[in-house]
C-alpha cells in the first residue's frame, strides 16, 4: 500500500547505505542520460539531412553531362557531353509519361543592376515545374509560366539576397532590372530558407535564358518529377534513361563522368535506411546502459533483502502478508529507478537546450528530444524497476518467519 509510513521506510532504507545507492543510481541516470544526449544528436543529424533534401522535391530524377573518362567509338577521353534541345525533347518520347520536368541554363556570376546598385548573381533559365521540383517557396508575385517560355519573355524571379543587395527596402515587383545589360521585369520573389545558395539566384524563363545567353542549344541539366512512382520503377527508370543517353551520345557504358543521373528518391530511401539503423542502435546503446542500471539496483536490493532478513521474519511472525513485502520491495526498486532515470532525463534534456542554438550547421540542426521519446524512457524505467524489484522480493516472501529470526 502506497502510505506515508511506507514511503518514509524505503528512504531511510535506500539512504542508510548513501554510497551504494549514489553508485547505483549514477549508472540509471547515466544510463538516460546517454538515450536522451545520443537521441538528440540523432534527431539533429536527421533534421539537418532533411533540411537538405527539403531544398529539392524528393521524388525526382536529375540528368546533367559532363566529361568523358574513357574513350569510345572514336572519342577521346576527357571528351566534353553537350546535351541539346533535340537530346531532351527524344527522352521524352522514350518516356511513356512525364510527371512534371524542367530544364536548366546556368551561369555563375552574371551582373544584375538596379538603379545605382550592380553586383553579381547567378542566374539560372528553367520551366514553370521548377517551381515544384526545386520547391521554391513564393513570397510576392508569380513564378516563370509556360507563356513566358512560348513567347520568350523577359521576366525575373528574384531571390531574397539579390532583394537586399539591389532594392534594400523597395518593392522589387515590377520594377526593372538589369541582367548580363538585358531589361527584365521582376515579377516574383522568393525564400528559399533551406539554401542560402539558392536565394541569390535568379530565375528565368527557360526559352529566353537560353537564346539570350547561349551560343548553342544546350541544356545544362533536366529535372525530372516521378511523381508516385515507386522506388523500384524510378530505379528501373533511371538505369534505362542512363543506357540510353550514354549510348546516344556516345559515352563507354562503364564511364562514370560522361553522363550523370542522380536519383533523389533512392537517395532519400537511402538516408531513411541509415535513419533507421541509427535510431536502433542508440536504443540498443541506451537500453544495455539501463539494463547494467537495473542490474546494480537488482543486486542492492538482494544485498538489502539480506541485511535485512530477521527483520522480514519478524514482519510474517507479525502477520505481515507476501503482497505487502513484495510491494515494499518493488517500491524500492521502483523510488530508485524513477529518481535516478528523472535526473538523468532532465540534465540530458538540459544539456540539448543549452547546445541547440550553439549549433547551426545545414547537415545538423536542433538536435532536441522528441516528447514521446522522454515518455518512452520513463516507461522503460518502470518496467526496468518493477523487473529489477521482483527477484529480491521473490526471495524476501520465501523466508520462512523462523529461519529468519534465526539468521545471523
């Protein structure tokens, strides 16, 4: 029975051996403390990786050409790939569907003027689905349409640093800027918070950026959307578009530089996989450290069952029943578990908070504990104390009242 007499009987127990016990109960706490610390850690490293991947839509497919590494069909090696107009528009015939696509021009440094303001920004020319595949997040305006890639328009999305370089506190909507000494009207703004790279670019059409800027129809690079595909179909997908382009253009097919194909979804899998295999073996850390915990605390109180043998006697001499010294000596086990696990809990999650804002890199962010995690622990902690109490209570009730005030 949970009483107040109860309760004072098991802190005197537990505190009348002060060392034994601060030992005990620093491998629980310590125990906890290493699920919390690791845990965190694991969900910052999470978080940060999927802050990366936040930056692109999940489910695509990005195709980019490169440079040769082996010689084949008469070229040499270190041969440059272009990949043109006339390659994209033959991949999509080869596709049975397209989800959703955009083309990529991208040059690096092109100077944009607003006014008296000039300085310089990359630029990128892509389709209106960029807008989904990149996930870029509007603040103001429009993004590129599909009429302004028919009709070769000459507007700009903007991103937030060019808005703070160029416009400081003006509206940067319909004004003109400036870009590579081409006028273009700035129609949308946006805020890419998972890239700071990306939010000094700017967008344009695709069509335009490539007949204003390129000698050539080339295409730098194409993302492609999969949409609900499943992961075995954008496999399937990726190795046949890879086969293919390699031999269109004329690439070895064991040439790992010539054409490049990345795909987002299996790499998103990927990552998922390591996730999991992480998060089991924090557990698996943080479970065995408890497990040592309830060990020492199963051991202490055999000790103390021990110690306290005639005394036990002379509770079942008295009438005392099984439930009551099994209860007793559960709840020992139990008092010391919780207080142990609790001061372990709370340093750990107190250890995180004060870290967190110290911590802020694009592959780690706010490495925090998940509340269901802490409720988790805590029940574990239970479980772990009941189980740790059972066998020296077992023996306690198995003392015959006799033997036990004959004990020495």
């Amino acid at each position: 029975m949970f009483n107040r007499d109860t309760w004072l009987e098991i802190g005197n127990t537990v505190l009348s051996h002060p060392l034994r016990t601060a030992l005990t109960g620093l491998s629980i706490a310590l125990g906890v403390f290493i699920l919390v610390v690791m845990q965190g850690l694991g969900f910052g490293l999470q978080n940060g990786v999927k802050n990366q991947f936040s930056d692109d839509a999940v489910n695509s497919i990005w195709v980019s050409s490169g440079r040769t590494q082996l010689a084949y069909r008469g070229n040499k090696p270190n041969h440059n790939i272009l990949m043109l107009n006339s390659d994209v528009d033959a991949m999509f015939q080869k596709m049975d569907s397209v989800e959703a696509f955009s083309r990529r021009v991208r040059i690096w440094g092109m100077s944009m003027e607003y006014k008296d303001k000039e300085s310089n920004f990359p630029l990128r020319g892509v389709d209106p689905d960029h807008q989904m595949l990149e996930n870029t997040v509007l603040t103001k305006g429009r993004f590129i349409s599909q009429r302004d890639i028919d009709e070769n328009t000459k507007v700009a999305v903007i991103g937030t640093k060019i808005i703070e370089d160029l416009y400081e506190e003006n509206d940067p909507i319909g004004t003109y800027l400036i870009i590579g000494g081409v006028q273009f009207m700035v129609v949308g703004t946006f805020d890419d918070p998972a890239s700071r790279w990306e939010n000094q670019m700017a967008y344009l059409p695709f069509t335009t950026a490539q007949k204003i800027f390129r000698s050539t129809d080339k295409v730098d690079q194409i993302i492609l959307g999969t949409g609900t595909m499943p992961i075995t179909a954008t496999q399937s997908l990726t190795e046949s578009l890879l086969t293919w382009f390699k031999d269109r253009k004329g690439v070895h097919p064991d040439d790992p530089r010539g054409v490049w194909m990345e795909n987002n979804n299996e790499e998103y899998e990927r990552y998922q996989n390591i996730f999991m295999g992480i998060e089991l073996f924090i557990w698996g850390i943080g479970l065995l450290t408890l497990l040592a915990g309830a060990v020492g605390v199963a051991n202490i109180l055999a000790i103390a069952v021990k110690e306290r043998t005639k005394e036990i006697g002379v509770r079942k001499a008295l009438g005392a029943s099984s439930a009551s010294v099994v209860g007793l000596v559960v709840q020992e086990s139990l008092s010391l578990m919780i207080v142990s696990g609790s001061v372990g809990l709370i340093i750990g999650v107190w250890l995180l908070e004060v870290v967190s804002p110290m911590v802020d890199h694009e592959y780690f962010k706010n490495p925090q504990v998940d509340f269901r995690i802490a409720l988790v622990a805590m029940g574990i902690l239970v479980v772990v104390g009941v189980v740790s109490g059972i066998g020296p209570a077992l023996r306690a009730v198995s003392i015959r009242p006799v033997e036990a005030l004959r004990d020495e």
